[in-house]
C-alpha cells in the first residue's frame, strides 16, 4: 500500500514534467553499455551520461541500461539526445506505472513490472522496468541494481542465435522475454508455498494460517495486476503495424503472447485453489467446535444424572419418621445398589453416544 | 442516500428545463473570471453575471467559473450568451449526474465528479464538477468554493509550460487532469485507512471494525461509480473527432486515460483487500467463539466429574445397617482417599486436555 | 411469481391469436383521447372504441389511451383501423412481456414496465405499459387507470414548451420520459427504506429483518429487469434509422437514455449495499451468539468451581473415626474459611474473565 | 448424471457412424405422415418406413414423425431416401446434445429439449427433439411417445391461421414455437414449488428443505443449460440468409426470441430467489441455534447459583464446635431465609435476562 | 502443482532452443510409422528416427508417433527432415502447454491434452500430445506409450469410413476427435464420483468428505483449463483459410467443436453441483452442531431443576429448632413428595422441549 503515497507528490504539476515517482533506493546512478554488432561488442559502464551520446550515431546497435532514477537531469539529457517525448521521460520516472507500451514514430515505449519471489522471507518483490527502443538502440531503466538479464548479455557475449545478426527490436524482445520467464520463478516459488499451506490448513488449521493465505491471495491479486495488461501490450505490439518491429519478431512475440497467457492460467488456477484453502480453513474451525462441543456435551449428559442420584441420597429425609422415607438408606444393599444404578445409567448414556456416533 | 432525494422534483417537468437538484450549499453565488493568452492574464471576481458578457468577443481565451448552483437564472443567462443547449443548461443544475461527455457542434460539456478524503472525519466527500468548453472559452461550475485547481491557476499566472499558449482544449484538459490527480490523494487517504483496518481487524475486531469495514466498502463503491464512466469519458473524448479538441492534446488525453486506468486498478484492488478483511474478521470471530467454548468445556469437564465424587460420599446411607454401606465414610484415610481421587480425576482431565491442544 | 401463472393459458394457440394473458383489473374498459394540433386542443372519454376512427383520418396529432386490456375485439378493432400487425396486438394483450421496441414501417411498438413504491405497504407495484406510435397517432394500453402521464398532460393542455409543436414521436418520447423519471420516485421509496433498515439491522436484529432485506433485495431484482432492457430499448431507438423519429427528438432520447443508467447505477449501488447489509446482519447474529455463551461460560465457571466445595464439605466422612476425616467440619473457624475459600475462587475467576476481555 | 454414461459407447468409431445413445425406451419404432396443402389433409400411422417414400415426390408437405430411435437402419433408410448428411443422422440418433441448428443447403436441421414438469413427483422431465425441414417436409423424432404438438396438429386439421398455406418453414416454426410455449408451463410447475418452499423456509426450515432447495437449484441450472443455446439457435435461424426461411416466417422467430429471452429472464430471476432462500435457510438455522443456546444459558445460570446455595447449607460443619459454623442451620428462619434467598437471586437473574432481551 | 517447477529451467535460454521440460517417464524412445494409401497399408516399429526419412517422399500419407520426449537430438532431426520451425520444436519438448493451434505456411501443429480417469485410484491423469501434419504427412508426439487412438488405428487397418481415402487432414482431425471422444469417458468417471459423493455428503458427512469435495473441484479446474482453449484452437482451425485443411473436413470440425462445448458445459455442470455439495456439507456441519447442542440443553434444562430439588433436601437446617425448619424432612409422604416433585418437573421439561420441536 505504501507504494502508492507518493505517486499524489505529482499532482497539480503540469503534464510532462519529469519527477521521481518512488523510493530512492540507489545511493549513486550506475550506467552501462553494451555496443555491438554482428563481428564486434564493447561492454563499459560510464561514469556519466555525456559519454555515451557519441554511442548514438554509430552504425551498431547500443543497450544502454540505467539503474537509479533519481537523478532527474540525466534521463532528461538522454532523453532530448535520443528524441525521447517528455510524457515518456515522465512516465519513465513514475515507477508505479501499470504496464503497458506507447509506439511512437521514432520508438517504442514499453514499461512492465519484473517480479521475484523472495523464498526466505515468503515475499513477492516487484520492481518497474522501463525499455525503450528505436533504430539501432535499447534503453532501459530501472531503480535496483540487478535484473533478470544476465542470459541475454551472456548470449550478446557468447554471439549465440540470433541475437547480434538482428536489430534492436529482437533485443528488446528478448529482454521482454526473459521478464516473463522470470515469472515461471516467481509461480514456482508461490506454488511451492501453496502446498505447504496446503498441508498446514488440513493438518493444523491455526490463526496465522489465515493470515498466510491471505498474503498468498493478496500476493496473487497483485501479479494478476500485472500480468493483465502485459498481456494486452504484448499483443498491442504483436498486432500494431508499426515498421520498428519486424514480420520475423512477431513471430517470437506470439510465442510470448502464449506465455504469457500460460501464466495467467496459472495465477488464476492458483486463485482458485487459494480460494479453496480458505474454504477447508473455514470448516476446519466448525469442525473443531463441533469436537469442543462435543467433549462438552458428553460430560455434561454422563455426569449430570450421577450427580443427581448422588444428589438425592443426600437427602436429609427423617427414615424414622415414615416407612416411607427412603429406605434405601438403611437397606443391606443400599450403597452398592446406588453405585450400580450410577454405572448402569453411565453405561447407557455411553452406549447413546456410540449410537451418535459420538465417541 | 439522502442525495437522490431531490432528484425526482425534477419528475413531470418538460426536458430542457433548468432546475436545480442538489442541496443549496453556497449562500450567495460566486463568479471569477481569468482572461488570458500569450502575452497577458487579467482575474477578476464578478459581482454579477452579465459583466463578463463582454469578455465573449474578445480573441482571449477566458475561464469563467461558478460557485453555487441555486441561482437558476443565472446559469439560463449565461448559457444563452454563450449558446449552451437548454438540456446542457438542465444537466448542469442537476447535481447527481453519471460522469459523462456530451459533444456538441461549438462545446463540449464534461460532467465528473471532484472526490477529497476528509482524513480527520474518515469520509470521503464528492462534489460534480461540470466543464463546458469551446472556441476560446472554459466554464466551469459547482455547488462548493474550493476546488482542486489551484496549481492550474498558478500554472496559468506564472505561464509556465504550454498552458497560457494553447487553445481552450487544453486549459479544459488541465482541469481534468487536475481532477485525476486529486484521485491519487483520495486513494491515499482511503490506503491510509485501510492499514489501520487490517491491524486492527487481526489484533481487536469489535463489532464497530465490522461497520468500518462496510464504510470502506461502500466508499470504494461509490469511488468506482465514478471511476468507469470518467474512464469513458475520456476515451470518448480521445477517439471522438471533433475539431475542439486538437491532436496535440488527444495525447495528453491518452495520459489522463492510463491514470484513470491505474486509479481503477487501485480501487479494484482496494475492493479485494477489503473482501479479505471482511473474511479476517469473521474468522477471528469464529475463533473468539472457539476458544470461549474451549473454556467452558474445560471448566465444566473438569469440576463435573469431582462434583459427583462429593456428591457420593455427601450420601446418607446407614453405615451402621450394613458394612457394605459406604463404608469408606469409616475409613481412617476416607477423606484424603476422596481429595486424592478427585485430584486424580483432576490430572486426568488436564492431560487429556493438553493432548487435545486446548490448553 | 403469480404473475406468470396465467401466460401459459396462449400455449399452443397460433401466433398472432390476440389473447388477454393478465388480471382482469378493470371492470369496464375506459377510452380517451387528447386530439391536438399547434393551435387547438381536444379532449374527451369515448363510450366506445368505433368513436375514435373518425379521428384517424384528421390532420391532427391523436392520443388514445386504453385502460383495461380484457376486451379483446376493441383491442382488434383499433388495431385494425391503425393497421397494426396481429403480432402487435398480440403482445399488448400479454402483460408479462419484456421491455422492448419493435420498429415497423408504419409504426413503433414500445412495451415498458411502469413502477411506483407504494410507501405505506413498502411494496414495490408495477403494470405494463404499451406505446404505439405513428405518422400523427400514438396509442397507449394499461390494465388499470391511473399512470405518470398527468405532467404530460398538463403540459399539452398549457401548450408548455416544445410537445404542442411537436410531431408524435415527441409525444411518445415525453411518455417514455415520464416513466423514466417516475423511476427516481420509486428509487427514492426503496432507498428511504434502505436507510430505515440500516439502522435497524446495526441496532436491533431480529429475523424479520432478514425477511425485510431479502424483500428488498427481491424488489431491486425486479427493478433490474425491467430496467437493462428499458436501456437497450432506448438505445435502439436511437441508434435505429426509422424516419419516424425525427433527428431533434433523437437529443433526447439520448437525455433519457443518461437517465436510464443513472437508475441502473443506483439499482446495482442498492444491491451492493444491501449484500452489505445481508453481512452485518449475519455477523450480528454470531456476534450475539458469542455474547450468550459467554454469559453461560461465566456462570458455569464461575458457579462450578464453588459448588464443588460445597459439596466437598457436605460429605459424610465420620470425623470420630479418623482425626484425618474432615477435621475441617470441627475447626472454629472452618464455616468462614470454607466461604472465604469459595469468595477467592470467586474473585480469581472474574479476574480471569476480566483479563480474557470478557466482563 | 446418469444421462452421460452411454454417450462414450461411442468413443473411437468412426464420424457419421448413426449410433443410438440414449435409454431404450420405446418398444416398438411408431411413424406417422401427415400430408397437407391449401385444400386437403391426410394422417396416418405407418408400418414400416418404406411407406412414407412416395409421399416425398408429391407437390405436398409432409410431416413425419418417429417416436423410438434404437432402430437405427430406419433413421439410415429415412435419411438417405431424404437426402440427409451421415453426420445429421448421427446427431439425430445422440439423445445428449447441446440445442443447435445446423443450416445445410437442402436441409435445417434443429435439436432441442422438450422440458416437461411433473408436479405429482416434483420433477423436471426432459426429451430430446430433433427437426429437420426442407423443401415440402418435415421430419421430427423423439425417444417417446407424447409430445407438445397436439395444438399444431389440430390448427392443421381444423386449417386454422396461415399453417396450412404457408411452407415447411411455418410449420417447423410452429413446432419449436410449440416448445418454448411449453417452457412457460414448466416455469408455473417451479415457480408454484418455490413459493411452496419460500414459505416452509421461514415457517419450519428442516435438513430436507435444503435438499429441495437444491433440487429446485440444480434444475434450474439444467433448464439454463438447454435455454441459453437455444436463444442462440433461434437468433442464428433468424439471421441467416438461407432461402429456407422465407421472410414473412422470420418476423415470427423473432417473436419466439423474445419469448426465450423471457423464459432465459424469469429462470434468471428464480436462480437469484432460490439463493435467497439459500440465505434465508442457513440464517434460520443460525437462529434456531441461538435459541437453544438461550434457553441453555437461562436455565444453567438460573439454577447453577440456587443449587450452590443449597450446596452451602448442606455442608456439615459442625455447629457445636463453634458459634461460627453455620449458626443459620439453628435460626428459626433459616430454611425460609434460604429458600428466600435462592428466589431473590432467580428472580434478579430473570430480570437481568429480560433486560438483554432473551425472555 | 509439482508439474510446474520444471518450466523454470528454460528461463535465459535463446528461443527456439529445444530442452525438454517435463519429467523423463520413458526409458528409451520408441518410434512407430503407419504408411498408407487408399490401397495398402504398412505399419512398423522404427529402431531409429533416421528409418524414417525414407518415407517422406513417397506419394503414401505417413503417421509417425514419437514416444518419449527426452532424446533432445532426436526431435532435432526429425524436424529438420520436415522442415518444422525451430519454435515448434521447442514447443514439442515442453510438456507443460497450453492447448493451441499454431498454423504455418506448411504444416500445421497443434497442442492438446489427453485426459484419463484412473477410476481406481479416483485420479485424473493428464498428458500432452502434439500433432503435426502438412502434406502427407502426420506427426505426434507424447511422452509416455499408451493412448487413444487404437479405434483410429484400428480404422486404419480395416480401411473403413473415409480414412484411407482422404488426405492427411482427415487423420489429424480423426485423431484430434478421439481425443475429445476420450474427455467423455474422463467426464463420466468423475460423474460417477460426483454421484457417489453426493450420497455420503447427505448420509454420512466427515471431514474426509470435504477434502473429496475439493479434490473433485480442483479437478474440474484442470479439465476446465484445457478445454476452453481447446474450444478456441478447434474454433480457429475452422475458421482459418489455410489449404492444409479441406472443405470437406471442415464440416468435420465443426462436429468436434460442438462436443467440445456439450463437454465444457457438462464441467460447468458439474462445478455448479460441486458448488452446491459444498453448501449442503457445510450445513449438514451445522445442523449437527445444534443436534449436539439440542442434547446437551436437553440434558442439562432437565437434570439441572432436579439436582436443585435433591441439593434442598440435602440442606441440614435444624428441624428441632424450629418448625419452619424444613418440615418436610419429617412428613410422612416427604420423600415421595420430594422424588414425585421431580418427576413433575421432567415431566414439565419434556413437554416444553417437545412443543418447542426438539424431541
């Protein structure tokens, strides 16, 4: 929840002005660039952006990544040397924005939320991912350092398939790609937790258990809060005619979209069972309150017509006064016949219970 | 509840004719004026309507606002000088309006609704706010003073940004941008609200948690009765192809459309929360229950059984008549025999109990 | 539910075979009619239905209205002057229909569901309303005298407005207007009792309270099936290129058509809070549930415990035989002490109770 | 659920192969003709199918009926003398499907379920009808004798309406129209139980109202089941553009769309009533708990402090050793002072019953 | 759940790269080939997938079926040999799909899963098949022997129906259609155990009942996972133009796709009665809470009274002190008084507890 308190800091300023929406996380901004061609590829992290503005008229392909947004000045100087729209540098500092991509003439903006699932602490971490992309070059920005990129550099440097013989757009793609399989991880790392609850809520059914499911479920309202509208930016992209992407990537976007939506399957499957545990949770607390009720009620009915026996030979009828005045009392048998009622009386009240199917 | 009330005074009366539904808020009515454009701003409070009639030709671009709608007349003048269609003048008195944009040839009316959180009070107020903007002219009206657009207003004499040098579309699109945002800080206070909640409803439910729980309910109802139609109301405004409204503006329109959207998303997942809570609560309500019957049947099981132990040896049998007669009343160790019993009995219990898990 | 008891009693007969499928309300049929032009304005009750052709041939714009549907062969007489199809007036006749529009070439059938709250019962009533409308005629059916035309009325007879002027279909518009608008009334009836519940199920549930929701649960149902097809009604009217409706009328059609969802909006808002209202109740009741077994938990283990000392002390050990037998029974101050004894349990307890948050 | 069993006999044979799935129930295959134009009519029973052969060149329309389908040459013979595709046939021998309409060139063919209400057994009864009308015939079939199509059959000996002059398409209209008519009286059988069981679920809710309640639901999820795809069927027969369907005929699909749509409407509105009632069954049990719990708590704590009294002065301490030790067993008044007593306390405890509203 | 965890070990692999997810269930990869024409057919078991590539040029249609996905290399070449995209092979290996249809230039390849009902050990088992064809030829692929197609192999054999006659479409729809054949068979063993549940919920109700219940609806969350896109893909093949499918055989589809909506509206079916045994065993759970609940009130209302009268008797007042102290104890007829006193007030308990419906 407290992630959406400084999101109103924007308001009443006017449309287009960058401002940091976020927690300010990175102590200093970190810079790198990978630029590479088919034959060649130069790795470097800058010390400031002034240096990679000679990058941008070089015939390779530039991924420029920067992690820390709080420095507004340097996005608005990459952003005027790469003809980024001051709606998109804004929006680039906003990192509560909901997923989604805006295709200009010159480039592409796509922001998407790249999620991990913290299993020590049975934590869902999120973060926002800006990428922009255009003729010959990547941007991406996000807050943290560290990200789920590191195959897509190993296979820049390794030179393998595809990836330095095609432009920027199938870059941009695989760095999508590799957020969405970064969310098989995190369903796992859920998954996992589900069928330990699972187990947990038919075993032992204890109050922090509910409090466990309900993190689950909040956990999975906010990856579908995601995964939604990745889905439809996915296929915006997919469908839009827009020359920046070419016929043979839409081929792998598809292959996306299919993942995507295979994740979304999942996350609501997930839903459902969640919603399912919550339901044995629920009956599991009725159906110890039947057994709490009853013990109570076994000992109630058994002991409370022997008490009343005992009861009634504690009477302080005079026997002297009348035959008639239990004469029990003095009886040979008295006491044991007394004994014997209250065991017999026990014995059927036990046997009703049998009955019940109570014991 | 109370505000559809005066709706229906409206009921039988010819369409077209101004009346206003809404209670009399404002003592007198209050008119400004801001006159401006490129080079010059002039703001002015107006005693009565028709001194800003002559403001109508001027090549300014003018933004007229009322504040308080009782004054039926004034609105009829006002509409007639600048040709505002009698069912426009209708909607703008009528105070319990569905967010909604009608386009006309020379206006466009936009009809929303201006929500602020009263943190101290913990409710959510909600004001309509109507827009009627054409060729170089804004007006604007509600039933209140005070309204969220005073960094317009700064924006505007301080002419910064593209404000003070484009057309009337786009002051209009700065009051409803103006209105988005303020959503932002109204999801705040409500998020704020909703933490306290669930501490509470996981530390003390009370009965009263169970009403709040609803308040907050009802407020993310209310807050969504206004959230979908505003959000087609700007798509309608963004795709309708009427001149008033320029291309460089559509985009800006498209920003407001992705905020309307993530406030969506927030209030839909503020609903989820809620539902949570609700479900929370009744299970810890459950487990109140539980536990007070947990009590009771230790109790009683575990004093029941000692009771008839007293109550056996409180019987009046003759020991004289009979050995067999209780003659445990005899005995050298009978009473230490009984307590030590009873004390017995007592462990018994507790053991099984513990082994129950109930203590 | 009686309601549709009697449509099936047309099962099996061929289709356009005119049958009164409803409640004989009426005992006799009544017939007016309001014969108007620009100028002029005629108004009278017709002993029978022959009466009204001379009418139909005339200049003038003719409104006839039938009360009473059981007279079958009037029915077929007026439809065959106004050369409606047998389908038509098969569906007047049948009082249980859906709202809906039928557009022919000559004319247009619009059945539509009339509702009042009648405050003093709390009963939501309701009667079908048929409007046909054509070149310079329109002809309205209702079981039972007395409907919401009468502003209607008032302002044909005053020449209020635009409806003199008018063509037919301005008419039947303004009826249709006066039907929506009777909505608001009935909405206010509903929510007025709304309210009353509210407080009554936070202060003083009883069952019958749950009988009350449910009732009014029941009427909103009821109200939302009249009223999503009431939408798409209006909406086809707009959207439909008949030349029977004039394109100055089709503005307002779309004022009632902004009307119409504003009903729905507060109808699904009704039904909203009154799901909430169904949850107070229920945790209400487990709310006073738990209070009574508390009060049974705390007289059983507060009571319990003392008996059994009573109890202790009431048995028999002969205190002759044995100085270990009870030698409590001889102390000086054994009686006190055995009360002391029980008055500490006492207040040991109600300090337990007290700390379980339960006094 | 026993209904699906056979349908997997079918599993691996080959498409197009007519094999009857479905109960036996029929001994013996009954066919029948009748045979119609303008002027003449002729109905008879046939022995074998052979016999209906020649009718098929005849300037006439036909109308044959098969009642029993486990004779599955007789369904080849008829469907290869009229032409009909092996897949049809198949169809036409499945008892399970899903209501359609298949358009071929020659050939429409129609499946649906004929809904019975049997309200001596309180059950839903349902039979699968198949129509197939072409050029001058018609050809239905069903596992068992009896049908809805007395009605049609006497309008088409008493040559009533437009049936006898008009084509196939009328009469294969007729007979569906004939089916969704027969829906309404089905609703009557439920709608008459409901309110049956609407007032025993206040009046005296026992464990087998909820099995009827759910009676009542499941049969209303099977009435859905067969309704939403015919809606479907007759909406993709109104608008196809097949020369079947003459254009005068289309008008009265429509109204038996509007009349499903009713149908569809008021199931819809019983699903929402059987769910109150749902509610209002559970809350009763709710209720009836808190009423034993009442009584339970009453006479525990009313008697629980009388017995502890009478407890006390059973103790038997001894009154000689000490002037402290029970003196009141030696008042003159201290049996009335203690019975006194127990009545002072029952009667506080009745009072503070009556003032928490349990009395 | 565990099925997902192998998903993850493709995340950072370039696209197109073949790995195969899923477990490794077969020890060596078994490869069958059946080669026919209209005239002869030739079936064989290939010791290695290079036996294969002779086949592809002959004029004959060819069925290759790969069991056993682990042999990465394997897979390679066979594709190669009939030029399948690299995407598709990676789609082949990766056992955990959705169902879909992707549809190429040359081939077409389609994902579905075969469901089987272990009816002994009450499971659904699940595995992924996917096919392949273009021209002449017809792939499949699964990991574990054993499936559905014996019937269509069978068909094959015997040269019966148009299977050996048409072209390879016609295989792979026969196939697809024994697979939907075959959810008709899962459908029925899990309505055989919906049946069996829903006596016990009523007759015999356990903890163990409500796990079954969930099992039940967790599976009918599967099937419903992979039939709505088998719908989908099913629907898109029919609709696409590609030439790899006939006309002829579209009719065919349409067939299948209509058994696959009867098979999700039966699941639906089913989850709307799974839903409903959910309610009916939650409130079989509360009516034996108040049956517990009734006893235990009946017991102690009744005993309570009683033990009272007894503890009266049992007071020791002096009766020589006084004659107002406890007279009784003296009376001729005391203790029949005394046991008859407690007999009326049983008897009194019994008839409230009688009127009041509990016995």
């Amino acid at each position: 929840m407290t992630r959406l308190k400084k999101v109103s800091k924007k308001a009443g300023l006017p449309p287009g002005t960058p401002v940091h929406v976020g927690e300010r996380v990175a102590e200093t901004v970190k810079i790198t660039i990978i630029d590479y061609d088919r034959d060649s590829i130069e790795e470097k992290e800058l010390a400031s952006i002034e240096e990679c503005f000679p990058y941008k008229d070089r015939p390779t392909t530039k991924w420029i990544t920067i992690y820390g947004l709080h420095e507004v000045s340097l996005i608005e100087k990459l952003g005027s040397c790469f003809d980024i729209h001051p709606l998109t540098q804004e929006d680039v500092l906003n990192t509560e924005q909901r997923p989604k991509a805006d295709i200009f003439d010159d480039y592409i903006y796509i922001v998407l939320r790249m999620h991990s699932y913290d299993s020590g602490k049975r934590q869902l971490l999120s973060e926002q991912m800006s990428i922009i992309f255009g003729h010959k070059f990547v941007l991406t920005f996000q807050e943290r350092e560290g990200d789920v990129f590191d195959p897509v550099r190993a296979r820049l440097r390794a030179n393998k398939g595809r990836i330095r013989k095609a432009e920027s757009d199938y870059l941009a793609y695989s760095l999508v790609d590799a957020v969405v399989d970064n969310y098989f991880k995190v369903l796992e790392g859920i998954g996992g937790e589900i069928e330990d609850m699972e187990e947990q809520v038919v075993a032992k059914p204890v109050p922090a258990t509910l409090r466990k499911i309900h993190d689950l479920k909040r956990e999975s309202i906010y990856l579908r809060k995601s995964l939604w509208p990745l889905r439809e930016l996915i296929s915006a992209l997919e469908r839009d005619e827009t020359p920046l992407i070419r016929k043979t990537t839409r081929i792998y976007l598809r292959d996306i979209y299919d993942h995507t939506i295979q994740v979304i399957d999942t996350v609501e499957t997930y839903r459902d069972i969640i919603a399912g545990m919550l339901d044995v949770y629920l009956s599991s607390i009725s159906n110890r309150m039947n057994e709490i009720m009853k013990v109570l009620t076994i000992f109630a009915a058994l002991f409370i017509p022997l008490t009343l026996i005992a009861g009634i030979y504690g009477m302080n009828f005079n026997t002297e006064k009348s035959p008639l005045n239990m004469p029990e009392l003095n009886w040979y048998f008295g006491y044991p016949m007394a004994l014997g009622l209250m065991i017999i009386v026990a014995i059927v009240m036990l046997g009703y219970f049998k009955r019940k199917n109570w014991l």
